[in-house]
C-alpha cells in the first residue's frame, strides 16, 4: 500500500448531506462575525499576556539541555537511519518507508504536533542538532554566522521550499517514488545545513520549509512563552496575535491553502480526465496548483486592503498585518484533509519499518500488524471531524482578524473594513467543505 494515497473519503462516505454542511458553515461563520462586532468592541488579544506558567520541573526538564541533546541524537540517529533506508532499500514505495516518513511523518505529523506542543521543528530540526555540535566544536554561538541574514528577504526561502515540496507531491511525475523523496529530503539537508553555517539561526528560522510551517502552525498551540523565555500556557488566539509580519508571510499562508484545496480538487474525475487528455500531465497540474495558490493569495490580499480611512502606505502593511488570521483556517483543512492519512498512513509507514530493507525482517513483531482503519470505518464521526475542523478553523480565523482590525483600522472603518474579508472567509469555508466532501 503506497503512503501517498491520502485516504480522504468523499461525499458517498459521509452520511453529513453536503447541503447542510455547507449552510452550517456559512451561518456559523456569518453568526460569530456578527457576535464579534457587537459584543467584541476593543482588541483583547495580547501576545505578552502573562499566562499560567507550567510546573516548574517541568519547565526544566523541557527546556534542559540534555533533553535537548537528547533528541538532537535521537533525530540525527533517525536521519541516519532513514539516508541508509533510501540507498539500500526497496525501490518499492509500498515497501518502502521513506515516502511515509516525508509525506506522513513530516509533513502531517509535525505540523499536529506543533499544533499541541508548539514550533516543534526547533527541537527536533537534524539539521539545527548538526550545527548545534559544529558550533559546540568551534566554540561559536549558533545564533552567529558568517554573514548577516538579509531581512528584506522575509520568510520568501521559506515560500520556495514549501512550494517544491507541494510541487513533489501533488505535481511531480512519480511523487512517490523514493528516489524523488530522498532527493528532496538530502537537498533540504543540504541547503538547510549550508544556509546555517553561513547565515546562523536566522536561515532556519525565516527560510527552513519544515521550521517556518511548524511555527506558523505552532502559534495556535496553547504553550507559549514570556519575553523571559519562561513556557507558560497561554489562550491560543493570543500566541497567534503576536505571529511576526514578514516578507512573504501572505505567500507562505497562500501555499499551504492552495495546496490543500488542489489537492482535494484534484479527486474530482473532471479534473482527472483532463490529465488524461493532456499531453503533458505535469504542466497541467504545476499550472493548477500555481492557480489554486494564486486565487487565495489575490483574494486575500484585495479583501485585506479593501477599507476605507487609511493612507496608501498603511493600506499596503494590511496584508501582511491581516496573514496571522489565515493559520487557524489552514490548521482546520490539516485536520480535515489529513487526519485519515496521519491515523491509517501512518500506522503503514510504521509497519513498513519491520522489513526496510526488504530482506524478509520483522522487526519488534510489526510485519505481524494490520492496519488499523479506525476512522474510515467510522465515516459519520469522520465527517463530523471534517466539518468541525473547518468551522472552527474559519471561526477563529475571524476573531483573529478582527481583532487585529480594532488594531489598525480607523474607529469609522472598523465595522465595513472588515466586510470584505469577512465574505472571503465564507468562501473559503464553503469552498473548502465543497471540495472535501463532493471529491
């Protein structure tokens, strides 16, 4: 069973009718934007808001080093492991686990667990527990580098990286091939490596795909941390407000929107009797999914800057001020698009590892084990996970928003400025059920 198959059921094994769905989410959404404006008048999200700090030995232990070291060689020690997989093992991807480590573990994965535990992918990072013990060995700070990271550049390495692997899996020829994964995953290495020899913490921060992805999702975490640095648990919403405006942050959002909806659509059987007759298949889908991710980025960025009341430079910051409020919609499609692939997917990956080499193992009993199909065979609580995961992303995404517009907005514009972005979250709602539920 390849782990490339995301297992996303479609209208016929759900028993939600899509009609209903669909006038839930849109009222749902048009409901809370109306209780928001009435009863939500002044900001109330504040990234510096004190919070509850955690026990204090577990605050040691999580932030100790040699938990750190620990699963910095736990990590390198899994590479190691996953390199040897993908030279020597079975050229197989239903035998072989590396697609499922990139595609499942990851991609999926990483970016639920930063959802719980925060930006996750500091700590876990191969790449960032290598240069940890170079500069241990060169008696160098890692923050330090030996060139200063340009900050027009913003988060836009990021952007590119996070788009050549949507390209890999929803694009390429043979995006399960292991040969394609593990040349993404050794250049990703590579280049991740390179940029923090040469540029320090900073590259991974603003230009690692996998780091700025499970940050950006790792802002609706409950966990967050003081100015001091102390872990302290924190109302989601308010770690999301104080999410970084950079170059590039609508870009990144917009990629990982637009990827997700192609995805979906690319189920539809319109969609898949074009690839048929193209003559080019790989173009089309690059020339999809491009449109898809352009489509959310031009109208978020419109619906943005669409208020009256402000001068032209500040309608041009809305944007990017404005991108924060689109994390809690992408993290509701990550639960809704691939939980079934995480769940069912993830326990294939798992048991692939009895044999990696193909040479007839069965390590710790796992070649023994079945897959366990816990939500497909459970479609009506599935479903109701799908549209929960949507409505809820939607909903927090305009609380985000608006706060942020009782920010910046004038006190006259606070209520239509905010129309347009509201009407454009309703289509996103709508459409992202529709594709879901009807691919």
């Amino acid at each position: 069973m390849t782990p490339l198959a995301h297992g996303l059921g479609g209208a016929t094994d759900l028993p939600i009718p899509f009609t209903y769905a669909l006038i839930g989410a849109a009222w749902a959404l048009t409901f809370s934007f109306a209780a928001l404006l009435f009863a939500w008048r002044e900001p109330r999200l504040d990234p510096e808001s004190p919070g509850r700090p955690l026990p204090a030995p577990l605050r040691a232990f999580l932030d100790s080093r040699a938990t750190r070291a620990v699963l910095g060689v736990l990590s390198v020690a899994a590479t190691v492991v996953v390199a040897a997989i993908a030279l020597w093992g079975s050229t197989d991807p239903a035998r072989n686990p590396v697609p499922g480590v990139l595609y499942v573990y990851l991609w999926v994965a990483v970016a639920v667990l930063s959802l719980v535990a925060g930006p996750v992918w500091k700590v876990l990072s191969p790449a960032r527990a290598l240069h940890r013990a170079l500069c241990a060995v060169l008696r160098r700070p890692p923050e330090r580098g030996v060139a200063t990271y340009p900050e027009r550049l913003g988060i836009w390495p990021a952007v590119l990286g996070l788009f050549s692997f949507v390209w890999l899996e929803l694009a390429a020829p043979d995006p399960g091939a292991v040969g394609a994964v593990a040349t993404w995953l050794g250049l990703y290495l590579l280049l991740t490596l390179a940029g923090l020899v040469v540029f320090g913490t900073a590259w991974a921060e603003h230009a690692d795909p996998l780091e700025v992805y499970s940050a950006l999702v790792g802002r609706l975490s409950p966990l967050g941390r003081r100015d001091s640095g102390e872990l302290v648990l924190r109302t989601p919403l308010a770690n999301l407000a104080g999410t970084p405006v950079l170059p590039g942050s609508v870009a990144v959002a917009a990629v990982l929107l637009g990827s997700t909806a192609f995805d979906s659509f690319s189920q539809f059987p319109v969609w898949r009797r074009q690839l048929v007759d193209s003559g080019a298949p790989t173009l089309l889908k690059t020339a999809g999914l491009l449109g898809f991710v352009l489509v959310v980025a031009v109208l978020f960025w419109c619906a943005a800057r669409a208020t009256g009341g402000v001068t032209p430079a500040e309608r041009r910051l809305l944007p990017g001020a404005m991108a924060h409020s689109l994390t809690p919609i992408i993290a509701g499609y990550i639960v809704a698009h691939y939980l079934t692939f995480l769940v069912e997917k993830g326990q294939a990956t798992a048991i692939l590892f009895a044999d990696p080499f193909d040479r007839g193992w069965n390590l710790l009993g796992l070649a023994d084990r079945d897959v366990a199909y816990l939500l497909s065979s459970h479609p009506g609580v599935l479903g109701t996970i799908k549209v929960l995961a949507v409505v809820t992303g939607h909903v927090l995404g305009v609380a985000a928003a608006h706060d942020r517009s009782l920010r910046v907005l004038p006190r006259a514009h606070r209520a239509t400025g905010q129309l347009a972005l509201m009407l454009v979250m309703v289509g996103f709602t709508v459409s992202g059920l529709y594709l879901l539920f009807d691919a």
